[in-house]
C-alpha cells in the first residue's frame, strides 16, 4: 500500500506539473485545442461552462483552448455514443460560427471537417444524474472535491476531480503528437497512470486498459486482445480481438479473454482516436444530425462503449448491425480497427459512490488529502473537530462537532451542531439559530455514515435540506435491498409511521423518486430532517408526521429537474469570495503576512457587487504596513502586498510606482544582511557621503611616493547540480538556502579573471575583452544608480562594495582594472558573478583589505542589488572554492555561509569526467528576467513556488549524500527533478530548441538540466554510462540539427 500512495503521489505531481506547464507555457508543451462536456440539459451545460469559465480562471485550461459543454438535445438521454457524435457536431458549429472556417448555411463543409480532424480534443462524458452520489448530483460528479496535493497550495483553489482529470490529460495530450484526434474520459473515474508515455498507433482508435481479476471483471466491459502485439515492461500494444459486456467465467473462457496470469482486460473507459479514424468519426459526426433526430423520435440510445466502440471491431459487426443506427457506424468507421494499450500500473480510482468518495479520502490517497483548506475553524478548546475530518471552503462557528473522516465542503455551519463520523455535508448553510429556549443540547444532529446537502430550486426562496444514508443507493427499488438513512424502507417507514402512497405514485419505488423532501422554512425542514433520519422520540411521530404530510415535498429526482443553477454558482462564488476575504483580513490585521493576497484577491473579486470594494477598503488599511511591521515583516514584502492589492483594484500606474520600492527595499536588506550599517554608504556618491561627515583617508597627499602594486585573480566557473534559487535573496535572507555545485575549468584554463594594478596617472581605466576602455577621472563621480545597459557598472561596483569609493581613493595614484570571461554570454556558468568576485578579491587584495572568500562571496551579493541584477550566492561560492562542495546559508544579520567541500574520492572524479557532458546549447539567456519572476512570485507569498524551493534545498542533501556514495544514477534523478521544478519556478526558463535537445539526449541520459537560472546557456547532460556519453557526444556532433559545442572540461581542484 505505501508503495501505492508513493506512486499516486508521484503520478499526480508530474501530471499537475505538466498541466501548469502546458497552460503557462503552451507554445513549448502543446495543450487542448478543446476540452468539451457532455452534459445532461442545458442547465446542467449552463453550469458546466460556469465551471470551465472558472477552470480558466485558476489557471487550470489555457486560454488559448475552446471549452464548450454540450447538453444532450431537449435533455433528452440519446446514450453516450450519440452524446459524443452531438459534442464533436455542436465543437464544428462552434468552430463555423466562430468563422474560422467558412461553411454553407445547411451543412458542415469539407473545409470544416479537414480543419477539426487536425485539432486534439478532450471529450469528457459528464452528463449523468449522479444517483448513487446524490449530493453532487446538484455540481456534477466530475466538481466534486478531491482535496489530493491541496496543501500544495494552501490559499489556492480546492482542486476538484475535474482538476486531476486535466492532470493526467494533459499527459496524454503529448501522446498524440502533432497528429490530430480526440481523447474519451469519463467524469466519475480518475485513472492514474503517466499517460505522457503511451503508445498510441497512427490512424486508427485505441482504448485503454488495465489487467483486472475475473470477479472485478464480471461487472465491467472486458476488452479481449489478440495474442500479438509490442509490449514492455509499463505496457502492451495488441490489437481489440473482441468486446464483452460483464461476462461470466464461461464467457471469458469461450472468448480468450483470460490473460496467461489468470486476470483479464478491463475497459477503462479511455478511448483514444487518431488520424483517419478521428477524420472518420468526424465527419460522421459533422452529419449525425439526422441520426440522433432518428433516436429521438425513436427513444433509443446509442452506447459509446457497446455500439460506436464496437465498429472498429471487426468481430462485433453482425451483432452492431442489428442495434440502432449499428450499420451507419460499421459504414461509416469500420475501415479501422481498434487497438489496446495495456497500462500495467494504471491505478483506477473510481467515484462511482457516496462510500466509493470517501474510501479515496481516507484510503489509498490520505496522504495527499488537504484536509484543512480555505476554511475558517474555531480553536480546538471551542469546538470538537477530529483530526482526520476535512474541512474545504467552509466556515465552522464554535460549539461544532465533526466526527472522524468526515467531509464538509462549501458550507457554513453553526453553533450547536453535531456531524456524525464518515459523514459528507455540502453546500449547507445552517445559521445562527434565534434565541429560543429548547431542552435540546444541538439544534441539529447528522448520524455517522449520513449525507446532507441544499439544494436552491427554481422558484424557491428556501434552499431545500436534502439527506441520505452514505451508502444508500436511491436506484435500488424497495423490493430489492432499498435503503433510507441506512434502514430498510420497510423498517423506515414503520419508525415513522409514514404509509408508500405517501412517498410514491407510480409503479416504480426507490429512493430517487420517492416524494420525501420537504419545502418549508429552514429551521422546520432541519426539524423534519431530524425526525425523517430517526432521530426523534416515537411520541412525536404524529406530529412531525403531519406538518411533513401536509407540506409541498419533492424527489431527488424532481430535484434534479428542477436545481436554480444560476443560484447556485452565485451562492457558491459569494461563499468562496467571503471565506477569502476573512483569511485576507485576518492577515492583514493580525498576521505576518504570510499568505498569498494576491490569489486570494482574484477569488475576492468574484464577489458580486462588493468584491472591489473590499479589496479597496483593504489597501486602505496597509498604507503604512513597512512601518507598522518593519521589525518582523520585510519592507518588501510590505511593499509587495501593497503592489497585489493595487493591481487587484485596477490601479496598474500606482502599482508600478511602488513596485520601484520593493526592489529598493530588496537591495537594501541584502546589503543590511551582508554588513550591518553598511547599507547606508551604497548609494551614495562620494561628495554626499563627504558632507554627511564621513571620514576620507588618503585625501590631499599628494607628495606619497608612488609604490606600484598588481595583482591577477583568475576563477573557474560553476555547474549546479541542484539547489539553485534556495542562495537567492530574499529567499536566503529569510529562509536557510542549500546549494550543490561544482567548479570547473574549460578546455584547460581558468575562463574568468582580472588584473588589477595601481598607476601613477590619476583616475581610474577600465578595459574588458570586448574592447571597452573607460577612463574615470574622478571616483566621486560614481554613484548609483547605474545605466543598464552600462558595460562598466559591474567594476563600478565593486568599487563601491569595497569601501574605494569611500575611504581608500587612490588620489595621488591611479588604478588600472583589465576584465575577461573567455566564455559565451549568457552561459548560465555564474559568470558574471563570478567575474565580480575576482574584481572584488583583487580590489581587496590590492588595498590590503579581507579578501577570504566567505567576505568575497557575501559583498558580491550586495554588488548584484547596487547592480539591478539580483542573483545569490551559489556563483560566487561555485567559482571561490575549489572541486564539489554542498553551501549552506542561514539568514540573519549578517548572512552565514557554511562551505563544506566534498572530498571527491577518485573514483567519483573519473566517473564524473567519463559520464558528464557540459554543452553550450547556442541559447543565450539573460537570468535577469527569469530572476524578476521568481522573486515577485516569492514575495507574493506563491505557495507552489515556495514549496518548490524547499525541495530544491531539500535534494541538495540528498544529492550530496549521493556524490559521497558516489552514486551517479540518483545524481542524475536529482538533476532530473530538480529540472522539471525549475520549470514550475518559470516555464520560460527553457525553449523549444532545448526541449528538443533533451528530446533527443534522453535516450543516452539517467538526468539533465540547464545551468543556472535556465533560459539557454550551458546543459548538463548525465550519460547512463561512459559508452553512452560518447554514443552521445557523437551523436550531437552528427546531427545538424542541434548547433552545439561540447566542451572539454575538468573539475577545478584547488583554490585561487
């Protein structure tokens, strides 16, 4: 089982990491062209598109991506294979009436279908009526919550089933290449598995499936596949030998269908479609419109899984032909035939019940589960919630209690309510009952294994109170095992008193029609409800009886009909917004700080009317916040919360204004960190500090003998391994940050350096190895701020960081500075950080000052503040210390660096030397605009890049460890993830050329990654082995594709 839970986790992650990918970044990872619903009427369609519309909001779907729900015409069920043929035709209507194809006035043009048979779809087949999950009947099964990686990601939306849907889809969408198709899920199934690695075959269909036993399999469809076919050891590839529909043992004995391990094919009901089948399905479906007006008439249904599925197997032909419309299908799309992707470790994690739900929550995935999420909950001495209940987008007054593995969603729940174990509430609102006497300890009380749900019905002022047994299934009729609130209905309706022409009309009784749901004002419905579960005493049957006999009542089936959906989005969005308000108040007023205001503001401002205003009223009150916390909060992130909440009001112009002081404020307590009382010398020019009193040594003696001085520091630069972006401030000025890198040289030399030596002409000159010369006659005139686009401002300060500038001006001699990195710009080698730290160690070196390392390292980064570059520790540290090491800093006044060198057993070195290949990519980047991102993103409060960070640091331990163990592979894991986190810290830190780049390395490589700050520059590429590192050096030198120089290199091992 823990296994299980470490593969979930696992799955889920990388499915999350590539859906964000693919909708920040879609042009480098290919997204949905359409992501389409089915759904049951156009209210349930209505709602469906409030959903996606949302989706697209949290960042969840491209922008760049069409979402459509599609109700089944007149909300009439014409079966799942005619539901997909009217989702495709309603996407080409779209599609026309769109204009972006130009079709005739009656028909779907040819046009049209070569147009969408190129497009990638995700067809997602949500339009049940949920009868065995009665509470998400109202929002849908596929919106249900599914809390999996929500601490991820505290202040961020509650993730839905139909979010991790999205994941896993997402990874499939890569699956399908350039090739256009269309890819089936269904909404109440979660199927995990890495679909980023299918093989789906061209042209034709493909349905999904996994290996399952025979007692499993005889209440589900069964895929038989032939006995040929490409397998491995994640999955097989075979040809569909023939569909059955729950079969018995002698069936599946008679058909083949048992696997050589005694197990047998489920249908998961995946399907995907390619090439000329999708062509085939498309324009079938482009001129279905007379077909499902037959089914209609006729009131049949067309299956997806037994009907059109079955036309892509030849065996199935004779038996299609006989059902409705069975031998258009087998015309229209019998050419192809159907295949089986075998996924081994699919795990299928299905919603199909109330039970089902909460075994996910509590079973294979606790460990995932958020189970404290946007909610407001009292003290623990105020209230009595237990530790595994989940608590999601609600609010729990004092006097509560919620029994173990309960799940309360989307509610607001009063004093004096007791809420039994596995027990499910949501989209309830209990108020503040009115100071009425009553013997009663609770005001309500909801029995362990219990449902509870509102409902807004058209029509209605009162939110109807609807409940159930958790594992009550309303499709069972009396007769047969039916249930209420857990009871036999015999037995129900004998405690109560309650006679079956009370409840039912027609033939046909269960719970789903059974007329028990009262309409009345709230707390008289709460009342019924009590009694209706069994839970008052007998002598008060006949009257509860009686007000519950003579009130309006509906079914769950009426209820379905009849749901305000436009109320219930309204409702459900001013509940949200108003939870995230009180979190954001909270933190504004008594806080550190330390939540995510600008996320929480974009839930604020769906509220209707008041959303603006309270955001406005909020940026009122933390006008002065970088004073009022200025001893615990950072100026910049004070500053910060003030740029969220201008841009939250629309005041874009002043929010540039401000954002000018949070990189100040950055600069500034970097400096603080690195030299206590330093800071306030750095931005100043020499005759300011001169008149605020500071003394100047060595000015007016202009009769000291000349004594000529030179000194030369040349560096390596560095590869990281892992850790990078933990060194940056203001992450390593509040948090400990921890680094793995390596120092090298290049093609035998030291490719950074400088010479500096004193002059007997006055001034300062300045040459570099791009034939810049710059001769400054007086040192007072330097002062920030500097031109970006300056070639000398990094010579210029280090002046500054050194104390030249201040009180050690060369007066009556001169300083010569000569810089060089023989190295392409933009490497990503930490060169110009690294070239910094030689112009600082030799400006210290030349005028006697601390030139150690630790000094070095930490006035470098100042020198990136004074500079406007930013950028932290690691390059500095990577190109002063010799060989591997693993850096650690904590944060504090000042900032402590802790280098601890790996002693690199010989073994290690050749390893290393034989398998890494440093290539410059051609790429040139600029980490200055990756860094930008970042640290707004960190000082946002960011949740998901804040938890990415810490891994990183988190695998510079573990990587470490690795080196001393001298294992390579998990090395190349570590670069692998610390890769794909990179990217969720900013998609643009890679391209396409270099996707294309690993691409094609992977096959050679255990792990890559670019250096540095990514964007281009310089990769690592870790070969499997050392006859694989050369396949791979060959390999790149080969293919014209790829302009790339492989760099001979080896690590520096001593000190400069």
């Amino acid at each position: 089982m823990n296994n299980k839970h470490l593969d979930l986790e696992g799955l889920l992650r990388k499915s999350w990491y590539r859906l964000r990918l693919s909708v920040r970044s879609p042009s480098r990872v290919p997204t949905w062209d359409a992501i389409v619903l089915t759904a049951a009427s156009p209210e349930q369609a209505a709602l469906y598109q409030w959903q996606l519309k949302r989706a697209v909001r949290m960042g969840r779907i491209s922008d760049s991506t069409v979402t459509l729900a599609v109700p089944d015409p007149n909300g009439q069920r014409i079966g799942s294979g005619a539901a997909t043929l009217n989702a495709i035709l309603a996407l080409a209507n779209y599609y026309s009436n769109s204009q972006v194809v130009n079709d005739s006035e009656n028909e779907v043009s040819t046009s049209m279908i070569n147009f969408l048979s190129k497009k990638h779809i995700l067809l997602l087949h949500a339009g049940g009526d949920s009868k065995r999950v009665p509470w998400a009947n109202p929002m849908g099964k596929v919106f249900l919550p599914l809390p999996y990686l929500a601490a991820d990601d505290p202040d961020g939306p509650v993730p839905l089933l139909f979010d991790h849907i999205l994941a896993i889809s997402s990874c499939a969408r890569q699956a399908f290449s350039n090739q256009g198709g269309l890819f089936i899920m269904t909404g109440d199934v979660l199927p995990c598995f890495d679909a980023s690695v299918m093989v789906l075959p061209e042209d034709t269909s493909c349905i999904i499936t996994v290996p399952i036993t025979l007692d499993i399999a005889s209440n589900h469809g069964v895929v038989v596949a032939s006995k040929t076919g490409n397998s491995d050891d994640i999955s097989s590839v075979t040809r569909v030998a023939n569909l059955l529909q729950k079969p018995n043992l002698e069936e599946l004995n008679k058909n083949h269908a048992i696997l050589d391990d005694g197990r047998t094919l489920l249908d998961t009901g995946i399907i995907a479609v390619r090439g000329k089948a999708w062509e085939d399905l498309v324009t079938l479906s482009c001129l279905s419109q007379p077909l499902i007006s037959d089914l209609l008439n006729t009131r049949k249904e067309m299956s997806l899984y037994e009907d059109l599925v079955a036309a892509w197997v030849p065996a199935k032909h004779e038996w299609l032909r006989s059902r409705p419309l069975g031998a258009e299908l087998v015309s229209r799309l019998g050419k192809q035939t159907m295949y089986s992707y075998c996924a081994y470790d699919l795990m299928f994690l299905h919603f199909g019940t109330s039970s089902e739900v909460l075994d996910h929550l509590s079973g294979t995935g606790s460990r995932l589960v958020g189970r404290r999420h946007l909610c407001s909950i009292p003290a623990t001495t105020m209230s009595d919630i237990a530790a595994s209940a989940i608590i999601i987008s609600s609010k729990i007054a004092p006097v509560v209690s919620i029994g173990e593995d309960s799940l309360v969603y989307d509610s607001c729940i009063s004093g004096a309510i007791q809420i039994g174990s596995l027990s499910i509430v949501v989209g309830v609102t209990i108020p503040e009952k009115n100071n009425e006497s009553t013997e009663d300890p609770y005001t309500f009380l909801l029995p362990d294994r219990h449902c509870l749900w509102e409902v807004p019905l058209i029509g209605c002022t009162e939110r109807v109170i609807v409940y159930c047994g958790l594992h009550d299934n309303p499709k069972n009729a009396v007769s047969k095992d039916g249930t209420f609130c857990g009871k036999p209905w015999e037995k129900a309706m004998a405690d109560l008193g309650i006679n079956e022409k009370d409840l039912w009309s027609s033939q046909e009784k269960c719970l789903w029609n059974a007329k028990l749901f009262p309409i009345l004002p709230y707390y008289k419905m709460l009342n019924l409800a009590n009694w209706l579960m069994g839970l008052e005493n007998h002598d008060k049957n006949d009257l509860f009886y009686n007000i519950w006999k003579m009130s309006r009542r509906v079914s769950l089936e009426e209820l379905h009909r009849s749901i305000d959906f436009p109320q219930m989005c309204s409702i459900s969005s001013n509940h949200q917004a108003d939870l995230a308000a009180k979190i954001a108040k909270a933190c504004l007023d008594f806080g550190l700080l330390g939540r995510n205001l600008s996320q929480l503001c974009q839930e604020i401002m769906q509220m209707e009317d008041s959303g603006e205003e309270i955001c406005t009223d909020f940026l009122k009150s933390c006008s002065n916040l970088h004073t009022r916390s200025s001893k615990i909060v950072p100026k910049s992130r004070a500053y910060q919360v003030q740029v969220d909440l201008l841009r939250a009001c629309g005041n874009h112009e002043k929010a540039i204004e401000v954002e000018h002081r949070v990189w100040a404020a950055v600069a500034d307590e970097t400096a603080s960190a690195v030299r206590y009382g330093f800071k306030e010398h750095l931005f100043q020019s020499y005759s300011q500090t001169a008149s605020n009193g500071h003394e100047i040594t060595n000015v007016g003696h202009s009769n000291q003998t000349f004594c000529h001085k030179k000194v030369k520091v040349e560096l390596p630069v560095r590869v990281d391994f892992v850790g990078g972006w933990s060194d940056t401030p203001p992450w390593s000025l509040e948090r400990a940050g921890c680094v793995l890198n390596m120092a090298i040289t290049l093609d035998n030399s030291l490719p950074i350096g400088t010479i500096i030596e004193t002059t007997q002409t006055r001034g300062l000159s300045i040459t570099d190895d791009s034939s810049n010369e710059l001769h400054i006659e007086d040192l007072s005139t330097i002062a920030t701020p500097f031109d970006h686009n300056d070639p000398f401002r990094l010579v210029k300060s280090a002046l500054l960081v050194t104390g030249i500038v201040y009180d050690k001006i060369p007066i009556s001699t001169g300083l010569r500075v000569k810089t060089w990195a023989r190295i392409p710009r933009g490497s990503g080698l930490g060169t110009s950080s690294i070239l910094a730290a030689a112009v600082v160690k030799g400006l210290l070196r030349i005028t006697d000052g601390d030139e150690s390392n630790e000094n070095v390292a930490r006035l470098v980064l100042v020198l990136e503040q004074i500079m406007g570059t930013g950028g932290g520790w690691q390059d500095q540290i990577g190109g002063l210390y010799p060989s591997i090491k693993f850096t650690t800093s904590f944060p504090g006044i000042p900032l402590r660096l802790q280098v601890f060198p790996l002693l690199a057993s010989p073994k290690l070195v050749t390893e290393l030397h034989e398998r890494l290949l440093v290539v410059f990519t051609g790429q040139v980047r600029l980490a200055h605009q990756v860094l930008q991102k970042v640290v707004t993103r960190y000082l946002q409060r960011d949740n998901l890049l804040i938890s990415s960070i810490k891994r990183l640091a988190e695998l510079a331990k573990i990587g470490r460890e690795a080196l001393m163990n001298c294992n390579i592979d998990e090395l190349g894991d570590i670069m692998m993830e610390t890769w794909r986190l990179h990217q969720e810290l900013d998609p643009h830190c890679s391209n396409e050329f270099v996707d294309s780049l690993f691409a094609f390395a992977d096959r050679y490589c255990c792990g890559y990654k670019l250096v540095g700050a990514g964007g281009g520059g310089f990769a690592l590429l870790l070969a499997k082995n050392a006859e694989s590192a050369l396949q791979l050096r060959d390999a790149l030198e080969e293919n014209n594709k790829f302009d790339v120089k492989v760099y001979k290199w080896s690590i520096c091992l001593e000190s400069q």
